[in-house]
C-alpha cells in the first residue's frame, strides 16, 4: 500500500496531531472515515490505541517516528486515562 507522508496529506498536520493526542475520541468524530464495527469498537474503548493502529496502517512507510510517538501516547494516553480514573474513583469511595 503505497500512501503519501502525513505532512502533505493533512492541510493542518500539527492541529490534528494535537487534537489526536489530546482529544482522541472528538478529533477522530470531525476527521471521520469509513469506519467499521471494530473501529467503533477502539474508538468506545480505546481510542489513543486505535490512532495508533490507523497511524501505523497508513503512515509507516513514510513516517515511522510519527507511528512510533503514536505508539507511545497510545500506551501513555491510555494508560493515564486508566489510573486517572481509578483514582478519582476511590477518592469519591473515600468522599462518600
């Protein structure tokens, strides 16, 4: 599968690079794509990891630093939203 690099292909790459790391789930709603039932299914869940996933699909051959920092914000991203939640849950446990 031979894809342009992300840089020429996105009108504003650095604005949906942030948005993707930073709002995941809103960014990938306004960008859309033809989506099946599994992406549905990483954007409920996952959805640093779906980026990820579609990064490393269509970008490798071109960009593997970006697909690598997507890797990372995925396990980071995913990750922190993990124990943030685990620990405002306990804290509203604590609270009530």
């Amino acid at each position: 599968m031979n894809h342009a690099d992300f840089w020429s292909s996105h009108a504003y790459p650095l604005l949906l690079l942030f948005g993707l790391a930073v709002f995941p789930r809103l960014t990938l709603l306004i960008v859309g794509g033809p989506f099946s039932w599994l992406h549905w299914l990483g954007w409920l869940v996952t959805p640093h990891l779906l980026v990820a996933i579609l990064a490393t699909t269509h970008y490798w051959d071109t960009d593997p630093l970006l697909c690598v920092v997507a890797w990372f914000f995925a396990f980071a991203g995913t990750g922190g939203e993990g124990h943030t939640a685990r620990r405002l849950r306990r804290r509203r446990r604590r609270d009530a």
